[in-house]
C-alpha cells in the first residue's frame, strides 16, 4: 500500500452528525447505542450535579466576614435513598447492558468462516483455509475479502510482539499476541472497503501496519478466492528478480524504497556494486556479503545518516535462496 493510499483510510470516514465511523457490522449498532446512551447521560448527570453546585456556591457565598448559615440541615433518608437508589439502577443497567453486549461481541457464532491472521513487524498475513491446504495473501498491506452477512472468525498470532487487530467500521478489536491464539469474530453488513488498524504499539512501523477490509457478495468473493490462489500458486516458481520483488513487497517496502529517497532506512536504489559510507567513517562496497549481512545482521555497518540501527535481523526468517532472491533484486535497481 502507498502512502496516498494509506493516507486516504485516515481521513474521517464518520458523517458530519456522528462521532464516530460508519457503522458496518451486525454489532456495530449496539456498540453505538451504548456508547451515545453513555456519553449523553453522563453529560447529563454531569451538568446535574455540576451546574447546581455552582450556583449554590455563588448564591449562598459567605456576604461579611464572620458570617454564619442560619440553619444546617445533616440528615435526609428519603433523599438518601434516592441517590443510592438511582445509580445503582442506572449502573446495573449499564452493566447489563454491556455484559450482553460483550458476550455478543467475544462469542463466535458455530458456522463462522474461519481465517487464519499472523502479524509480524509491521504487517499482517492472512491465510484462508481451502480444501487443498490454504493459501496466503502476498500483499504487504494484504487485502482482506470476506463475503457479505457471513460470519468470519479470525484465529490470530504474531511472530514477534503484541499487536492488536482493530477494525474501526464494525467496532470490533482484539490483541494478538505472540505464543497463543486468539479469536475476534464480525459479519459484514455493508461492501465496500474498511481499514485495518494496529493498535498496540509495536516499533517504528506500528503506524503504517495497515490492511483493507473488503467485503464483496459472495460469488465475488469465490472468484476473488480462485484468482488469489491461483496468483499464490504463480509465486511458486518466479524467477529471482521477481520473487525478490515479492519478498521486497512484502519484507522491505516500509523501510527502504526502490526510488532513491530516504524513508526509515536507505534507499536500496543503485546500492549494489556501489561504495557505502558508514556511520564509523569506513566505505564498504555493497557486494553480495555486505547485503546479505546487512539482511541477516543490520546493525554490524550502519550505513551514515541512519545511526539508530531501526531495523531487525532477518536471521531465520529467510531460507538461502530468499536471500539470493533478494540480492537479484536489489542488483536490478540500476
Ligand atoms: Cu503492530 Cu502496532
């Protein structure tokens, strides 16, 4: 996903008469009643108790020094039941009115479609379960379909560090957590395109860990189904340039560009076969090794004007030939 792109999904997707998103999902509308019913009252009772306290404190000030009230009253049953009385009601309401609301939200109706989501610095990865295996979407930003009025549960973990899957349009969030799995269940009830968020802060990229939610009718959705998993197929056998391509896409893109200009590291432009000075004040020529070990050992030649060293070693997470990939890659930005 490029940055217009990204920044488009920022922009306020609520109407002018509401605080909050659209709404797009079968939960979507208690969440919004409780939330207006929540915020109204409290307002209410806020300036209920807030307003008169002023003007008593004005009306009934001390006039002349020594002044004393002419009566105290420290007692009222009546009145003290009422205000005990009343907000336990008003709480036990809400309590259970959100109690309802959150099984609701946290328990998966049995027939929902099942997707598998893995996040990882700084992207997400679905996985959509089909009769030969299943199949992986390639995006860095992955397009998500799901069909329309079908209950979708996702079964998510990350291979790094706490991440946090919130779709703001259907009002459903979870966190996703490294070493176990964890569900969050929606059913789409508008098509269209909805944003992903991360919302657990999780290093440099945490902003621009997005993905598109986009719900389709359901024969859409089977044909977007057979044409991913055809193009998944594709990858298989690409050539190196190609697949470094991918796994550039995939891997890189929201640090280093391909265009010559700077982002959170250096571009990878022209670099290959080229002298690179370092943050110690050495030069090394970006070769084969000095790539592959930039890959594998970021912070080992920090490359100058990038002294943080922001970015985390690929040690494990690419086989041998990936990281040929990668290097026929990079060799091919002239
Ligand atoms: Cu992932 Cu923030």
């Amino acid at each position: 996903m490029d940055l217009a792109e990204y920044q488009k999904m920022l922009l306020p997707m609520s109407s002018q008469w509401s605080w909050l998103p659209q709404s797009a999902s079968t939960v979507a509308g208690d969440v919004d009643w409780l939330f207006y019913f929540l915020a109204w009252t409290c307002g209410g009772l806020f300036l209920l108790v807030v307003a008169p306290m002023i003007f008593f404190a004005f009306r009934y000030r001390r006039r002349q020094a020594g002044q004393r009230a002419l009566s105290q009253k420290d007692h009222d049953l009546k009145l003290e039941i009422a205000w005990t009385a009343l907000p336990v009601i008003y709480l036990a309401f809400l309590f259970h009115w959100g109690f309802v609301g959150y099984a609701q939200i946290y328990t998966s109706p049995g027939d929902a479609k099942q997707l598998r989501v893995m996040a990882e610095k700084w992207k997400w990865e679905v996985t959509y379960p089909t009769e030969d295996g299943g199949f992986k979407t390639k995006d860095l930003a992955p397009v998500i379909a799901v069909p329309i009025n079908q209950p979708i549960e996702l079964t998510m973990t990350s291979k790094d560090v706490l991440h946090s899957f919130f779709i703001p349009n259907f009002r459903v969030k979870h966190d996703v957590v490294p070493g176990r799995y964890t569900q969050l269940w929606f059913e789409a009830t508008q098509l269209g395109d909805f944003p992903v968020f991360c919302t657990e802060y999780c290093g440099t990229g945490h902003s621009t860990m997005a993905a598109i939610i986009r719900v389709m009718p359901l024969e859409k959705y089977n044909e977007w189904l057979e044409v991913s998993k055809a193009e998944d197929a594709k990858t298989a056998n690409l050539s190196p340039v190609e697949r470094g391509k991918t796994l550039y896409q995939q891997n890189c893109k929201i640090c280093h560009t391909i265009d010559g200009s700077a982002l959170i590291g250096p571009s990878l432009k022209g670099v290959y076969g080229h002298k690179v000075e370092l943050e110690s004040g050495d030069t090394v020529v970006a070769d084969d090794n000095y790539i592959r070990e930039s890959i594998l050992l970021p912070n080992a030649k920090l490359v100058k004007g990038f002294p943080n060293g922001g970015m985390t070693s690929f040690q494990g997470k690419f086989k041998e030939e990936e990281i040929i990939a990668l290097i026929e890659f990079i060799k091919s930005l002239k």
